[in-house]
C-alpha cells in the first residue's frame, strides 16, 4: 500500500510518498514563493495549492491508501462563513500581540491560572493571544477561526475539523479535559461552533471531490486530518517512549518529551501539549536556523555555509549573539525580547560572527534544556534532527555544548515519516504506532576536551542574557 503525507511547513511544502511493504519512500521539498514581505505571516491558499501540487506531482499514476496531513503549531487566521480566508495566517513566529501579552503578563496570578488550565504561557506565539490582538480590529463573533492546517484539511475533505494534537498549542484547549476552555472562549467573544470541532489522531474523513481533482488521487481516499509537525516527529522518529528526548534544530528550535500524563509545573517555564499518541512536556525557541540565514543573507555577502564555517574551531573570544530576531519563547517567554551581537571586538570578522550565532542559538536551547531537568529529569537518550544535521561542525558544537551522547536519524524528515506511521496504524499494517522503528541511528559522542571551554562560554552568554531581560 501507498501512502501520501503532506505538510504545510514554515517555510515550505513537503510530500513524502511511503510504500508500506518495502518500507521506501521518496520525499519532495518545495519552498513557498514569496506572499508578503513579513515573512511570518502566509496566504493559506497559496500555502495550500503549493503543498497539494507538490502532493499530486510525487501521487501521479500511483493508487493511494491513505493521505496523512502535518504542519505546524500556532498558526491562525479569520474566514467568513464561507470559509474564504478574511485575514493572511498569523504563524508562531508572528508577534504583533507582544505588547499586549507583555501587559497581561503583569497579572502573575492570571499568567500562572492560564498556565495551569492550558499549558501553555501568556506569550504571543499562541493563537490565543493573535486572536485578542485581532479582537481589536475585527468583531470575533463574525467569523470562523481556523489556521493553516485546519484549513487545508478542509479544502481536501469539507471537514472543519482539528485534532487534538494540534488544539493544544492554540492555547484555547483545556490540557486536563481535552475540550475547548469556556471561559477563554468567553473572553475572547466567541462560541465554540465558531472553532472547528475536537477529533482524536484516530478519526479520518473522505477526500472529497474538490479533493480528488486538485491531488488526482481517488475520491473517498482516508485522509488523516492535520497534526502538528513537532508532534508527528515524536511519532516519526521512535520517541513515544518515556525517557526518550527529541531534540530539533530546524527554522525553530525544540526539545519534546513524551509522558503519560500532563505534566505542568508550578513555574511557568517548559509547555505541554498533545502529540497524537500522547503528552507532550517540552520547550521550544524561536531562533535557530532562520537566524542562520538571516546572516548568511544580510550580512555574509551570500557565502556558502561551508566558506563561513572554515578557519579556526572553537575559540573563547567569540562574539555573544542572543538569538531572538522572532522574540523569545522558552525558558523567559519574553516575545518582546530582542537580541543581536554583543562583546564584538575589532578583530572579529564574519566568520566570528557566524560562529557566534551557531553558539548562541545552542546556548539558548541547552538554557532551555537545564530547565527540563528540573521538571523531568535527565532523559535516557537523545535524538537530534534538523537543518542542524546539514553541518557537522554545527551539531558536533551541539554534543560538546550539551556534553552528551546524541542520536542521529538517517531519515531527514522525522514529522512525514510520523505522518506515514499514524495511517500504517490506522491501515492495520502495524498494530501501534508506538512499535515502529526505523533502524539503528548513528551515535554522535561529545568531546570532553572541549566541555571547560564552552561552560565558561556559557556563562558569559548568560551575563548577556541576564542583562537583557
């Protein structure tokens, strides 16, 4: 049997095409032509014909069993009741409500109560708080509330449905009850019809007609309604399991614990959400790889990333770089942050620089990592993934940051192969999603020779960073 994923990424449509008796697959990336000059926000249709076109081109000719949808977290977007797109999508990066999250976050009760109820904080990255920003030019009670993935899942079934999967970083989903909050709903001046309706992972939908023409794929094929990309990655990559961290450094920045149970602590500091197979506690930053090429564009002259890694390794003067071009998420969740180079010395040059980036981006997330063992503990392995994996003096920096052994997956697209999971389950061919692997991984050791060096280079990182909050 065939089956056809589909994901609306940030930056880019993808298409994997998996055969469940050979266990190969042939994947396609297409990036998204240009919408706006704010990069954070997207036309849902275009976004949507790019992902399906891609979907139809690597589906030509074959008989499909299943369509799996993926995309990310944290996008939103108003449409009439014709469900035509009203607004652009709002994605997680987008942080026009930072100013107003930054004034209710003075409220520590109410902060630590939504924080409770949702798992997630007062930050502007949430849907949430898009929608109280958006409640300011738009009366809310006069539209239907979708975002990218829900959108395109109903574009291909009629369905105006959302998994739970990805209800939870909305931050209008109740953690413990796994329902719509009522009294964010209330707040906010809307009803839940307005919402698309809560299904589990386990629930698929016909593809419709308009469906069938725009991917030539049968009418009536089983399709899988979106999930989020982190939490398919979970799937994707064998990480169901307790103890087992994934740890992701793409255009964003994540670390992804599976639980049994909502785990919340009394601070905010990590979120929780739903993968579709189970909790989710885990921390997430906003500038990784986009920082990356941010650099490489506006300030690197357009040099190859191999020009701007070589020279010299590690040194101990490198330029401090806060990577929160997008704001900051964990651990501070201050969306009003900004960063930039600091302690620049005369004799610094691009590659300095450059390297200062790779550093700080790591910085921030080993932060991030120390919090979760505060909540956690320390987990049994790791698996790293991401356009981190494109540079080996990247991810070794990484390991020897983190002075920890990592795992890396030969398969460079975790979240499809997720996708492709989900319906192999559903399709009977496995009997859980939970039980599937995908060979050995390739172990990536630190070295320890470098661990003095770079704990004193985090600690300066931290004087910075302390000094900026």
């Amino acid at each position: 049997m065939l089956i056809l994923v589909l994901e609306s990424s940030t930056t880019s449509a993808k298409a994997m095409l998996y055969d469940t008796e050979t266990r190969q697959y042939e994947t396609r990336v297409r990036p998204y032509p240009q919408m706006y000059k704010d990069i954070t926000i997207h036309d849902a249709e275009q976004v949507f014909l790019t992902t399906v076109l891609l979907g139809k081109e690597i589906a030509e000719g074959r008989t499909i069993s299943m369509i799996a949808l993926g995309g990310t977290w944290h996008s939103v977007m108003l449409c009439n009741t014709q469900i035509k797109p009203v607004t652009p999508v709002y994605l997680w990066s987008y942080t026009g409500a930072a100013g107003l999250c930054s004034s209710l976050r003075q409220n520590t009760e109410q902060v630590n109560q939504y924080y409770q109820q949702t798992g997630c904080m007062v930050n502007a990255i949430y849907p949430m708080y898009k929608l109280l920003m958006l409640k300011e030019q738009y009366r809310l009670s006069d539209y239907i509330i979708m975002g990218q993935g829900t959108y395109s899942t109903f574009r291909l079934t009629g369905e105006r449905v959302i998994t739970e999967c990805m209800a939870s970083g909305t931050g209008l989903m109740n953690i413990h009850t796994g329902q719509w909050d009522e009294a964010l709903l209330k707040q906010l001046e809307i009803k839940e019809e307005q919402l698309c309706s809560l299904i589990p992972y386990n629930k698929t939908f016909p593809l419709s007609r308009e469906g069938s023409q725009l991917l030539g794929i049968q009418e009536g094929t089983p399709v899988i309604p979106a999930n989020s990309d982190g939490g398919l990655n979970q799937v994707g990559v064998g990480a169901l399991q307790e103890g087992v961290m994934t740890f992701s450094v793409g255009t964003s920045g994540a670390m992804r614990l599976s639980a049994g149970k909502a785990v919340i602590p009394q601070k905010p500091s990590t979120w929780c959400y739903r993968s579709p197979k189970s909790w989710l506690v885990g921390a997430a930053t906003s500038g990784c790889c986009n920082c990356i090429d941010w650099f490489r564009s506006s300030v690197g002259n357009e040099k190859t990333y191999e020009e701007l890694e070589s020279g010299p390794g590690i040194s101990e003067n490198t330029p401090v770089f806060l990577p929160f071009l997008f704001g900051e998420r964990c651990p501070g969740w201050d969306d009003e942050k900004r960063g930039g180079f600091l302690g620049i010395e005369p004799y610094h040059g691009v590659r300095d620089m450059y390297r200062g980036i790779q550093e700080g981006v790591l910085f921030n997330l080993y932060q991030c990592y120390k919090v979760i063992l505060e909540v956690n503990g320390k987990p049994e392995r790791i698996k790293l993934s991401g356009g981190i994996l494109h540079s080996e003096v990247w991810r070794q920096m990484c390991v020897d940051i983190f002075q920890r052994e990592m795992e890396i997956e030969e398969m460079p697209h975790g979240s499809l192969l997720g996708g492709a999971v989900l319906a192999m389950e559903l399709l009977g061919v496995i009997p859980d999603a939970s039980e599937f692997l995908e060979g050995e991984a390739r172990i990536i050791k630190p070295n320890l020779d470098n661990a003095a060096i770079y704990e004193k280079k985090f600690r300066r990182y931290l004087k910075y960073y302390n000094a900026n909050t």
